[in-house]
C-alpha cells in the first residue's frame, strides 16, 4: 500500500502545482504590472519552489555534447554497446576525424555508475572530466519499476555478471573506475575473473568512496543498516509497483524512500537551499537560482531498487561483512580477492565522507595481498564530502590528475 499512497498523494497533489505554473506564468509576464512588485515577485518565487519540490523527477540526461582535447572541441555521440534488462553499457563516443593522431588513442575506461538511488547521470562531472584524455564508457541501471516482472530479478550476483558481460564486450585492458556502492562488486568480479586468468580482468582498478569494510569509521547510514534485522528492511521499507508503470507488482526498494533518507541526512541544509532560492528568485538572481534547480533536478531524479538486489546488499555488504571476512560467494563460488596479482589497485577516499568513512575504502588493500605493492595506491582528498570524491572542483584539479597518471602507470593488465 506504501507506493499506492504515494502515487495517490502525488496525484491529489496534481492540481495545486498546475495552479502554481499558471501562478507562475501569470506573475512573471512582462505584461503584469505586479510582476515589478514585491509581494508579486514573492508569490511567484512561492509558487516557483512549491512546483518544485512537488514535481516528478525522470532520469536527466548526460547532455554532453562536447569536449575540449588539447583545446580542440571535438563532439561527442552516445552509443548504446550493450542492452540487458536491468542496464545498458553506454560509450561517449569522440569524433576522432577532428583529433590528432595522437589523442586518437586513448585509454579505455568503464566506470561504474552507483546503483543506490540516483542514475548514473550523478557521474556526468565525472565522465566529464575523464573524456578529454580517456575513451569513456558507464554502467547506466534502469530503474526496476520501469522492469516488467517477465524479465525476471536483479539480485547481487545478477549485478556481478553484469559486470563480467561488459567488460567482455569491452575486452583485455580496459580500467575500472568504481563509484562508491559498486566497489564490493566490482571488486568480486575482479577476484573472479583474476582466478580464472580471464584476459579482461581489468587493468587497473580505481574504487572511490566505498564500502568495502562498512565496520572501519561507521557512518549514519552504515548505523542504520546494522541497528535492524533483515526482516525489519523487508517488512518496511519494500513494496510492489502500482499500476501503471511497466514493472507492475515488482518488489522494489522504492526511490522516494531513499530520497526521504538522502534529505533527513541533511534536513537543514536543504531547508537553508530552498529558503535560499526563495530569496534568489525574489531578488532576480538568477544564476543562484539556476545554479540550485541544476543540483536538485538530478539530486531529486532517483531510481527503484529490485527488492532481491537491495536485501541482498543489506545482508551481504552491510551487515554480515562477507567481503572483507573472506566469505562472499558468487552463485556457489568463494570470492577469493587474494587471488587478484595483476589487476593494479587505486583507493580515493573523501577526508569527510558522512557515507563510506575513512577507511572502508582503503580496506580494499587489506584483503588484496597478493598484489604487488608497486601497483597499490591509497589517496584521501582533503576537505571534500562523499560527492566530492567524484564531482566538482577537487575532482577534476586534484583526484582525477591522479587516476590519470595511475591509469598510464599501467596500460595493460599484468604491467
């Protein structure tokens, strides 16, 4: 009933917000002598931030249409190079009939967009600011309501072979860059494929913000996953899709719950944002203003999780630790991370990540011993959060310079 009262309470909602877009529209026309007074301006910013906060969110677009390579722009295409139900592989694509013979050949990247909430558009500041120097490529889930029950579950180890399938369609000496929840995986799938010699281990593994040791500096949300049994998650938090979206009765982890968690994390400052663009839109700022609605359009777009995917992370990552205690198995398979010799191994973690603390990240080189200390490297960016260990300023000058360089200090696996 939890998703049939949402979708009920978004519709009774239906008329108020069409009423505040014609509020809008109304006091913000040239034409409309209150447009130039206070009181008309403040009920149009009200209406504004009520249409907001009340609006449906879709999946935005990664809008990247272009990039700069040593200073050439050189357009850029998105290419769907592998379908499955769950997610598809997506390649930006360079015009390489406008680069140079030498930028032409560039590193082969996958980086591993989160499935915990928001899409994989999260990571466009990433992908961004990889383009100019790497061939790029992401993981781009599908939010399970969109899923028809006909083509089954996504589970954990469903999310493992995924892994494995693209980076076989990608092959050998391709550089996984992983994004905080799909460290764990990213990281099994790395030990499996090392213990079968696979060619298209990847070359080099970079894992940022993760929880690979949820038990090193627990956070809030790591305290949550702990505080309850798995029953409790089950019975509270999981729900089936109402008619009439394509994944009718699928048992999913809806997005508005995580979204209600995401915010609750940081009430005041998100109460503070919008008070701020209240105050924005009054005054006629409006590169502040833009500036908010750019963050919170993808900030509020989030995704359903398949039930069987979410309880199993709950379980196996956050609350009985299999991977770090050695005893995850993968379809009846021990995940043996010791057996991963060739596979380079960067960590970046966020010096105040309130998500994966200090330390859950790094723990990835505790339980890879066998790889060379010449190819291991641990990096903690001062002063930023969890999202600035993927996006923003301190990415781009000083994370990703490095990944860069780790990246070239081993082109092929086994370097």
């Amino acid at each position: 009933m939890l998703y049939q009262m949402y979708e009920i309470n978004h519709a009774a909602i239906s008329p108020f917000r069409a009423a505040a877009q014609v509020t809008q529209a109304l006091l913000r026309n040239p034409m409309n002598p209150v447009a130039y007074t206070l009181p008309g301006r403040a009920a149009a910013a009200a209406a504004d931030v009520f249409e907001s906060i009340t609006r449906r969110y879709g999946k935005p677009e990664f809008g990247i249409d272009e990039v700069l390579v040593d200073g050439q722009p050189v357009p850029v295409t998105e290419q769907i190079v592998m379908r499955k139900p769950f997610g598809q592989l997506k390649y930006f694509k360079k015009d390489r009939s406008v680069m140079s013979a030498k930028t032409s050949h560039m590193p082969r990247v996958l980086i591993v967009a989160p499935l915990s909430g928001h899409f994989a558009t999260l990571l466009r500041g990433t992908v961004r600011a990889m383009l100019p120097e790497h061939d790029v490529f992401i993981t781009d889930w599908r939010d399970a309501r969109q899923v028809p029950v006909s083509e089954g579950q996504f589970d954990l180890q469903d999310y493992i072979d995924y892994i494995i399938d693209y980076l076989h369609v990608l092959g050998p000496d391709t550089h996984v860059v992983a994004v905080c929840q799909p460290g764990p995986a990213v990281l099994a799938a790395t030990a499996l494929m090392s213990e079968d010699d696979d060619p298209c281990a990847p070359a080099t593994l970079t894992i940022m913000g993760s929880p690979i040791d949820p038990r090193k500096s627990p956070t809030v949300p790591n305290e949550l996953a702990t505080s309850r049994p798995l029953e409790w998650f089950k019975s509270h938090v999981i729900t089936s899709v109402p008619l009439p979206h394509p994944g009718f009765t699928r048992r999913v982890y809806p997005g508005f719950l995580q979204l209600t968690g995401f915010m609750t994390m940081n009430l005041d400052r998100h109460i503070d944002a919008h008070q701020k663009l209240f105050g924005n839109l009054i005054t006629g700022d409006g590169d502040s203003a833009e500036a908010h609605r750019k963050f919170y359009d993808e900030y509020l777009s989030v995704l359903d999780l398949s039930a069987e995917f979410y309880l199993q992370t709950i379980d196996v990552i956050f609350q009985k630790f299999d991977l770090p205690n050695g005893t995850m198995t993968h379809r009846g398979r021990l995940v043996d991370t010791s057996k991963i010799t060739k596979t380079a191994l960067f960590t970046v973690e966020g010096e105040n990540d309130d998500i994966s603390g200090i330390g859950q990240t790094q723990a990835a080189h505790d339980i890879c011993p066998n790889i060379p200390e010449k190819k291991q490297m641990d990096y903690i960016q001062a002063d930023v959060g969890h999202y600035g260990v993927f996006n923003g300023n301190r990415f781009r000058s000083e994370i990703q310079p490095r990944i860069r360089d780790f990246i070239r200090s081993f082109p092929v696996l086994g370097a």
